[in-house]
C-alpha cells in the first residue's frame, strides 16, 4: 500500500464560499436532485484550510480546482476568484473554468479564460439523459450539436483541454468528439460515473470506456464513485477502478477526490485508502504516477 508519505495531486476538487459568492445550486431552494441525494451538508464555506483538515494526514501537494457551476452569467469571476484563492493560500496549482461553449460570446470567453494563468481546462456538462435507455444522439446542447462543437473548436489554438462530465452511455458521442478533435486533450470526469452496479451494467459501463479509451487523446480521472444512501466501500469501488485502469492504462489516470462533494458518501482518507488498496499489486513507478505524476504532466502543474 502507498504510504501517506506519497505526494497527491489531487486531480479534481472545488473550493466555494456560497454566502459570499452565488452558485445557485448551493443557494437556490428547492434544492436541485443529486446524484447523492441530500446534498446540505456541503451548502457552505470550503476553503484549502477546510479541505486540509479533511485529507487525513495524506501529502496532498497540489490541486486541481474544477468549476463549480458558478453563476453563469459571470464565468470570469470565478476564474478571477479562484485566481485569488491561490494567491492566499497556495491552492489551487490548475483551474479548470467555466465556459458554455453554446453561448454567443464562446469565442471571447474561451479566449478570456485562457488568458488566465492557471486555466488549463474548461468545462461545460453536455445535455445528456437521465437513463441510459433514454440516451439519443443529436440532443440540443449535447456533443452533437453544430453550435456546442464550434465552441469546442476554439479550444485548441487556446491550449485548452476539456473536462467532460457526462454519463457512460453518451461516450460514443464523447468518443467520435475526441476523434473529430484530436489536438485537444479531452478529460473524462468521475470515471464516466458507473451508477449502476449490476452486472448488466457494468457490462455496458465497461464497454462505452473502451471505446473512448481507443482515443489517444483521451484520459481520466477516477473519482466519482459514491453511490446514492451508502457509505463509500472499498469492496464496492475497488474492482471499478481496477477495471477502470486496465480500460485506459495507468499512464492516462489521476485519482482525484472530488472534494468536498464526496465527503458526503465518504472521508477523504476512506476514499485514498481504497484507491490505494486498488493499485497495490502495481509497481511503485505506476502507482506514483496514478497519485502525482500522471496530474502534473496532464495539467501543466
């Protein structure tokens, strides 16, 4: 097992100050539906000193800010306020920003979020269904759409990557994206969010990430895992992440916390553990680069 000693680049993580700034799904009521389910706890400050004393004790070095689904009416802001976070605190060391690539202003939002130091990325979750039974290509906002590809296409001469969140079942999408677009890196968040655990889905999950794992300029960050109404287990989301690595390869991986989020199914030091008992079998080079390496040369950090 990796000792604590380890350095971490935690790959994916959010801080957010809900009070002072408005992201309307940590202010607005009713409270939105999540994937977790009752997501109150998390309606408040988090900040690098919060997060810190939730890592138990692992050697976390840097960090990967992702966007929060700030206001977005003020993409900018956030970027401007993270930017500030960092100064203060010395995380986050990458941002991954807000940009709807589908707005009318995409061309100079994309081009403003990549005049920022620490950008490397953006994210805009596509349409997508709620079920894999109800996915269809060509949906209005999704990774088919005219308009949302043309804002992907200003990317690259940024030297943006692309977070991308979005179930398993719309990776055939994800995959002929990557293909149309092979000089922009393209992220996979949460590993393509297996929810469903029965074999049959599984199945499916296992074979939707083959696919887009046949794109060389694909990766991804393993996070993600917890299931709605139970705590995060290592005899749940061990074998996910072993097969999640032996889909992409271990030099395309990054574990990542998905803090503070997760911290509603599972501590951070829980999550880390298993992630750890995961890749224990693996040499040390490999495992140090599923924990720092594989971040830092990814993010630029």
């Amino acid at each position: 097992m990796p000792s604590r000693s380890l350095p971490v680049v935690d790959a994916h993580q959010h801080f957010w100050e809900p009070q002072r700034n408005y992201h309307p799904w940590l202010r607005d009521e009713p409270m939105v539906p999540f994937r977790y389910g009752d997501y109150s706890a998390i309606r408040q400050r988090f900040l690098p000193p919060d997060y810190h004393a939730r890592t138990g004790g692992w050697n976390v070095v840097k960090t990967v800010y992702v966007e929060t689904e700030w206001d977005p009416r003020d993409p900018l802001g956030e970027t401007r306020y993270i930017h500030e976070v960092a100064a203060q605190y010395g995380w986050p060391n990458a941002v991954v920003a807000q940009a709807w690539l589908d707005r009318d202003d995409a061309a100079e939002l994309i081009a403003a979020q990549a005049a920022f130091p620490l950008v490397r990325s953006v994210r805009h979750k596509p349409s997508s269904a709620s079920r894999a039974e109800d996915a269809r290509r060509g949906a209005l906002g999704g990774m088919d759409d005219p308009r949302w590809r043309e804002g992907f296409a200003r990317l690259a001469p940024h030297g943006l990557m692309f977070d991308l969140q979005t179930p398993w079942w719309h990776l055939d999408a994800a995959a002929e994206l990557a293909a149309d677009f092979p000089d922009t890196t393209l992220v996979l968040n949460h590993t393509g969010l297996p929810s469903d655990r029965s074999a049959e889905g599984l199945a499916r999950w296992r074979a939707a990430m083959s696919l887009l794992a046949r794109m060389p300029n694909a990766v991804l960050k393993i996070s993600g895992l917890g299931l709605a109404d139970r705590p995060w287990r290592a005899e749940d989301n061990v074998p996910i992440v072993r097969d999640a690595i032996a889909i992409f390869g271990a030099e395309r991986c990054m574990f990542a916390s998905n803090f503070p989020v997760d911290g509603l199914v599972g501590g951070f030091d829980t999550i880390f553990d298993g992630f750890a008992q995961a890749v224990a079998p693996l040499p040390d080079a490999v495992q140090h680069g599923l924990f720092h390496d594989n971040a830092c040369r990814i993010y630029r950090i």
